[in-house]
C-alpha cells in the first residue's frame, strides 16, 4: 500500500503539518505550544501557563504533529530528537538534507496546479465565456473546455447570465490595471449623451451581475470614479502621453468596508442598523447568507414581547443597495432603526402601493 502524503488535504489538519515541517526545518525545538501560539498568532511561550487544549484546532494539532515525526523519521531515521522533558516536551530537526519531504510537497503543489486547470475547465459556466477564452487564448486547456461545453457536459453553472454587455472588456481592464496602463474611452450615462473620459483603471468589482471597474478620472469626483462596463460605448484604447496614478494602498478595501454594493450616498454615513426578521426561515436564511460583513444576531429567532421574531444589527452607510436587498426579502424583513432608513423603506412601499392601487 502506498504511503500517504502529510501534505495532501484540506483544512485545518493540513495547515498544521506545513507550519509544524516549516518549523522544524529551523532546527530549533518546536513543542505543540508553540505551534499553537504561531497559529492562533499569539507570542512564543504563551502556552506556558495557560492550557492550550481548549483552543480550536488542538484536537487536529495532536494528530498533525505525530504526522510529520512519523514521515521525518521514516525518511531519515533517526533526524528527531526531543528535549527529554515530559511536560513541555519539543522536537528538534537533526537531519543532513534542509527539506527531506521536499518530493511529497511538490507533488501535492503539482496537484492542486492539476485540480485547479480542472476547475477552470469546468468554470466556463460561471467565468465569462470571452474572459476565459481571452486568458486561455490558443491553449489545449480552451480546447478542452470548448468540446466540453459543446457535448454538454458542463458540471459547474451560475444563475447570473455572463453574456452582459461589453463582458469581453474584463480581461483589458484587468491587463491595464496590472500594468498601469491609462485608459482613453467613450462613457453614456443611462439617458444621456456619451463623453469621453481619461480613465486610470485600479479596481474591478462585480455586483448583482454588474461588472465596475473604479479608478482615477479627468472629472469629478476623480477619485474612486466607477463605471459600469456595459456603459462603454465605442473603442478603448491606450493613453501614453499621462502618468498612471495608482491608488493608495488599502484604499479600495476601506472604500467598500461600509457599504454593500458600490455606492457612496451623499451625506450618508456608518450608522447601526436594526433589522427584525419575522419568519425563522428567513432568519436562518440571514445568519447564512448575510446582508454584509459586520452583520450579527442580536436576537435569537423565538416569542418576545408576545411576538414571534428575531433581529440582526449592521454597522453600514445605507444606500440604495441595502434598501433594494432590504426590499428583495418582501414583507419577512422589517427595518427598526435607524428612523431614516425605515422612512426610506416606507416611502418606497408607499409609492409600490399607490402605483397597484390605480386602475389601470
């Protein structure tokens, strides 16, 4: 029977195995603790005095350690040795080669490179079809892809249509951003006349089945400017004569932080928001699928107050896309707080009302 490759696996078991190898190859004493401490990103010797038994992962680092002792000392016998101490005991790498499993480790690398090609073959159904032909152009990876996708035997499909206006822009944005490259374009706004824009790409975003591409502009508000592709209208092409500005490091992280979706509301800013879920399937559909990141329970699905319901709080700049995935839940979601918010979200209602109130 063949022996089982240590680095083969997902989780937490085979983080630990490549931290525990990494450490030993140091040649210094690695004790469990200090695994942990590294881990849990807590300072060596943490564990000195404080059981690390209950923390999550120990159950998996008690079976990874054993591991690599094990494949170490069948490789090479005798290249562990242990400080002798019964509590506390560490391990120390005494062997000639500085990476004796270097062999089981490329060919787990040369598998997740093979089990990532396979995905990619069968992600035609979720990535654009003009994305993928245009990074996979002329390769035996397309081919294989497009008879696949002819005989139908396509595994992997996403429910948002990916034939969207100007999709095939993906890749050349994507190619300009990585080289720095300024962008010269026609943009037209829904209902207007098109413009020509001086555009510095730096970021790509989907929403909803929408791509944006943000970046620097000739025009206000210059900073964080978005466009959505399918609003290009004409070629794209290369500006040479203007220096590419870059956007600051960390920027587009903090941009999207407080927000869902891409957009920045005049005067809005980050404010709790409460928000009571009347069925427990809706409430167990938010805990698993939430509005956005900072989302929390604040109160259980159960009876309060004579009622049946639960809440979650966000801490968000509401804007129309929070209002629109607030409206998608239909009468199973009701707004609390802020009062601005639930007036919004009235008003909205309010109008739907009117307009199916009307004769037609």
């Amino acid at each position: 029977m063949p022996t089982k490759n240590i680095f083969a696996g997902i989780g937490v078991r085979s983080e630990f195995v490549n931290l525990i190898y990494t450490e030993l190859m140091k040649r210094d004493f690695v004790s469990y603790a200090d695994i942990l401490a590294l881990y849990c990103g807590r300072p060596k010797g943490y564990y000195n005095k404080i059981a690390c038994n209950s923390e999550p992962g120990y159950g998996e680092l008690k079976k990874a350690f054993p591991e690599v002792l094990k494949a170490l000392n069948n490789k090479m016998p005798g290249c562990i040795v242990d400080n002798g101490l019964s509590k506390g005991r560490a391990y120390r790498y005494i062997g000639k080669s500085d990476d004796p499993l270097s062999e089981e480790r490329k060919a787990v690398v040369q598998k997740s490179l093979e089990d990532y090609v396979t995905f990619c073959k069968a992600s035609v159904g979720i990535m654009p079809t003009s994305w993928f032909s245009s990074f996979f152009e002329n390769t035996q990876l397309l081919l294989d892809t497009n008879r696949e996708e002819e005989s139908g035997n396509g595994l992997i499909r996403s429910s948002l249509e990916q034939n969207l206006t100007n999709i095939h822009l993906l890749p050349a944005f994507y190619k300009a951003i990585t080289d720095k490259q300024v962008l010269q374009f026609s943009y037209q706004r829904f209902g207007q006349e098109p413009f020509t824009i001086t555009f510095h790409p730096q970021f790509l975003k989907e929403y909803n089945g929408r791509w944006f591409v943000f970046g620097e502009a000739d025009r206000e508000p210059y900073k964080a400017y978005n466009v959505p592709l399918d609003r290009i209208v004409g070629e794209v092409s290369d500006v040479d004569n203007v220096e590419y500005i870059s956007a600051p490091k960390g920027f587009y992280q903090d941009f999207f932080k407080d927000i869902v979706g891409v957009t920045h509301e005049k005067g809005a800013k980050v404010e709790e928001v409460v928000i009571r879920t009347k069925t427990e399937y809706q409430h167990g559909l938010l805990l698993t699928k939430p509005l956005h990141h900072s989302q929390k329970e604040s109160l259980p699905y159960g009876e309060h107050d004579g009622q049946r319901y639960g809440e979650i709080k966000l801490m968000i700049e509401p804007n129309r896309e929070l209002r629109g995935r607030i409206l998608l839940y239909g009468e199973n979601l009701e707004v609390i707080s802020p009062l601005s918010l639930r007036e919004q979200i009235k008003e909205i209602l309010r109008r739907q009302m009117q307009q199916y109130s009307e004769n037609k």
